[in-house]
C-alpha cells in the first residue's frame, strides 16, 4: 500500500472516532448523562417527611399518656387495696378487743347511787305511819293522806319547776324507756312537754280535791262509790311525777340538799300507796330498783 492510502485511510478512521464520540455525548446515553431530581418531587417529599416526624411525635406521647394513665391507676388500685386491708385489719382487731375485753357495767341513774339512795330523813319503817288508825274511817283516812301527799308533791315540783323547760323535756319521761301520755277530755292520748304535763295533773288532782261530790268535808256527808277509782288514778299520776323528777331532776335536788327529804317523801308516799292497794304493781315498772332497795334498807315493809 501507497503512503497515500495509508495516511487517506487512517484520517478516515479519526473521522469515524470522532462522529463516535460526538454522538455518544449526545445520545441521552445514561453512561454518559447525570440525572437531577425536579424541585417539585423535592418539596413534596420533604414535606411528608415533616408529617412522618409528626405523627410519629403525636404517637409518642399518646403511647406516653396512655403509660402514665396506666401507671396512676395501677398506683390507684394498690392504695384502694392497701385501704382495704388496713380496714379489714382494724375490723378484726376491734372484734378482738371486744372479745377480750368484758362488758361494762351499765351506769346507774344518779338517785341509784351511794351514798343518795341511803340518805333519809326519818329511819325504820314506814308501816306505823301509814296504817289505818283504830276507829277512824278507811275513805276518811285515804282522803286525808291523798290531800298531803299531794300538797307536799306541788311543793317539791314548785322547786324545781323553773328547770323543768320544754325544749329539755319536750316528753314526760322516767327514763329513756318509759313515756307518759296525757289523755284529754275526748280521750286521746297526747303528748305533752314535761312541765305541761305535770301542771295539768296538778291542776286536774286539785280540782278533784276540792271537789265536794268526790272528797267532802263536812260530817255525814258520804264518800262516792267511785272514789277508790279517783284515788287510785291520783296515786298514780303522783308515781309518774315522781318517777320524772328521780329520773330528770334528781341532781337539782341533790344540788339543793334535799335529797334527805325527797328519799324520805318518796319512801311515806309508796308505803301509803302499797299499803292501801293505790298503784299496779305494773305502774311501779321504773322505779322497782328504787323501791326493791328501799325494801332491803328496812323502810318497806
């Protein structure tokens, strides 16, 4: 070959490489191209990552919330049952403590005490002064003794009357056991305050005694058929006051020193009562300790 036709053939292959490498550089050839992201893909897919953050944030402290929550009422449900327990425990111990520990003795009212219910102003029995003297009329000595027991009664309450208010003693009591009714003209029961109760009994025995028809003074004048009735229901309205006064206004008397003579008034009225058949043994119910040791101090007979 020519030199010629070797210098012609080799430029001919320089142009080939040439084109070659001409339209490699411009051929969209990924070896040879990089490629850029759009700015719109960019924004969106920054914006979903802020939005990841922040659902993952919120989930965080949902799942926080929902631990603590947890927790307190874990925390709730232990101290309810430790609560439970010491409650049990301090009911059980109670329990223990009443087993072991032995009843206690009920207290006694005032006027069943040492040394009141021995103070008296007359000693021995009673049973002489009551009893029915020679030649002198049963009636005429019931009536009698019925219209001082009840002047020395109105006496005693006078005493203590200002003390008997109906706010303290809204019942007429003798006791917290016993409660007295009043029963009026229609017969129906009422109750009454204590200091209006006693004043109408008052009012009602002294009308009967000054009633004529039923106690009658002048000689020859007989006694009514139905005067034992009258008496008996007398003698019983003084009992209730009685029992009132021993049960409620016992340490006013005992606060003016005359429980010598309240003991001794009681103990003549319940021998007069007793003796001459006055008062149900029933009616007698609130005051039986009262009369049993009087009964065993030898002033009953």
């Amino acid at each position: 070959m020519s030199f010629f036709s070797s210098f012609r053939s080799s430029k001919k292959n320089k142009q080939q490489k040439d084109q070659a490498s001409v339209y490699s550089a411009n051929n969209n050839s990924h070896l040879s191209l990089r490629k850029s992201n759009s700015p719109v893909k960019s924004a969106l897919n920054s914006n979903a990552g802020v939005k990841f953050q922040q659902q993952h944030s919120q989930n965080q402290q949902q799942q926080l919330q929902q631990q603590q929550l947890q927790q307190q009422q874990q925390l709730q449900q232990q101290q309810y049952e430790q609560q439970q327990q010491q409650q049990q425990q301090q009911h059980q111990q109670q329990q223990r403590q009443q087993i072991q520990q032995p009843p206690q003795p009920q207290q006694l009212p005032l006027f069943l005490c040492e040394p009141f219910v021995r103070t008296a102003l007359v000693k021995g029995s009673f049973k002489t002064i009551v009893q029915l003297p020679k030649y002198v009329d049963q009636n005429e000595w019931v009536a009698q003794n019925i219209f001082e027991l009840y002047n020395n009664l109105n006496q005693f309450y006078g005493i203590i009357a200002e003390y008997v208010k109906p706010e303290l003693y809204p019942t007429m009591n003798a006791g917290p056991n016993t409660d007295y009714l009043w029963v009026d003209q229609d017969n129906r029961t009422i109750q009454l305050p204590a200091n209006q109760y006693i004043e109408y009994v008052l009012s009602w025995m002294s009308n009967r005694l000054n009633d004529q028809s039923v106690f009658p003074t002048k000689s020859g004048v007989p006694f009514p058929a139905q005067f034992p009735k009258i008496v008996k229901s007398i003698a019983r309205q003084m009992f209730r006051i009685f029992a009132h006064m021993y049960y409620n206004h016992f340490d006013k008397i005992l606060h003016l020193g005359l429980e010598a003579h309240w003991n001794s008034f009681f103990a003549h009225y319940i021998s007069f009562a007793r003796e001459f058949e006055l008062i149900e043994v029933a009616d007698m119910d609130p005051l039986v300790p009262l009369i049993e040791n009087l009964r065993q101090q030898g002033k009953l007979v």
